[in-house]
C-alpha cells in the first residue's frame, strides 16, 4: 500500500506547477503581444504607403520602390501619367464624379501594368507614376497605359460617358551609374512635361541632352493637368 504523501509535498507539488503554468501562460503572452506588435506595424507600414481613394501606391510607396530598386542594383524605368486639362473635366462633371474617374483610371493603369510587373503609385490627384522592372521597351508600355486612360469611362455620377486623355513621361534609372534614385522621377517629371507641350494623348521619353535644360524640381500641382 502507497504511503500517504505529506501535506507539504503537496503544497510543494502544487505551487511548483503554478509556477510553470505561470511561466508558459507569460511566455505565450508575451509572444502574442509580439505578433500583434509587428502585425500593427507593418499595417501601418502598409498604410503610410497607400493612397486612400484609390488603394494604389503614394509617393511614399515610389521612394520605397527605388530604394529596394537600388538595393538590388537593377535598373527601372519610371513612367509619369499626367491627365489632361482636369479643371475642364471637374468642371464639367463635379468632383465627386471625377473621384469616380480617377479610381476607374487607377484601375485601368494597374491593370495594364500589372502585365509587366510594374507596381502603380498616386503622386497627386490627377497623376500616377509606374515603376518598370525592365525599362528595355518602357516608350511602349507608357503608350499602353495613355491609351488605357483615353478609353471612354462610364460614371455613376455623370450623364454620359466621360473620355479623359493623358500625357506621359519616361525616365530610366540605372543603379551603377546614378547616384541618386529619384533623378528617375526628375527625368520622368521633365520628360511629361515636355509631353504636355507636344499635345494631349503625348509620350516623351527623357532626353538628357535636349531637356537637360528643363531643369529644377518637378512642377508644382498646380503647374499639372493642363495640355
């Protein structure tokens, strides 16, 4: 016959598995506090990144991009797409329809874009940027994705159909040889512009001898939408 266990073993017996279930219980705490730390962060991180009507990139995004970019020493190609004459266009429509038209359009952009890999940002309120893992044929791909744009657009909020046209602009990165990632967005900021002085429904791609006169900052928003 067992011999009875004292009343101290047991005690002893018993706070010594408090213990451990006390340890476990924290450990298992704090690794979910963990988790939903970093969760919270990189839906932050996420978040910063992200334009709120559209869902696409923001500039924020863009410089991330070109960082990871440069990172891997690989060259892009940033595509500018300006649209055209927009105050013409709200005034016609109002500005909750072009809201309508701007998140169809960014739809259209991603859509082309996507076939080449290429990630889609918002710069502003009527311009997009797409970032070219491979700028070998980037003067076609920016062709594709004005012609996307021009496409007649049916609006919940507009009478008829509303056709907005866009210019765009070219500029290529090269790790190895830039010192700098956002001279690609210079480059295509210069080449757009002079996109908009060809004429609406216009590509450019940088030219760095004829624009390198076209110098200073990109144009201020107020200097963008007009042909």
């Amino acid at each position: 016959m067992w011999a009875p266990v004292s009343t101290f073993a047991q005690i002893t017996a018993v706070l010594a598995a408090l213990t451990i279930t006390a340890a476990i219980t924290h450990h298992l705490t704090r690794h979910r506090t963990a988790g939903r730390y970093r969760a919270a962060v990189t839906a932050a991180v996420s978040a910063a990144r992200r334009d709120d009507l559209t869902g696409l990139g923001n500039r924020t995004g863009l410089h991330a991009a070109l960082a990871a970019a440069v990172e891997r020493r690989r060259p892009v190609a940033v595509i500018l797409i300006n649209l055209d004459d927009t105050h013409t266009v709200v005034g016609r429509v109002g500005h909750r329809a072009f809201d309508e038209l701007l998140v169809l359009t960014a739809g259209r952009v991603q859509h082309v874009a996507s076939a080449a890999g290429a990630p889609v940002f918002r710069m502003r309120r009527d311009e997009f940027a797409v970032v070219l893992p491979h700028p070998g044929d980037a003067a076609g791909h920016a062709a594709h994705l004005v012609a996307a744009v021009a496409e007649p657009t049916d609006l919940h909020h507009a009478r008829h159909p509303v056709t907005v046209t866009a210019c765009a602009g070219v500029g290529v990165f090269t790790p190895h040889a830039d010192a700098d990632q956002r001279r690609a967005l210079v480059r295509a900021d210069r080449a757009m512009r002079a996109a908009k002085r060809t004429g609406r429904g216009a590509t450019t791609v940088f030219d760095p001898i004829t624009m390198r006169g076209n110098g200073g900052p990109p144009a201020a928003p107020a200097d963008r939408g007009q042909a």
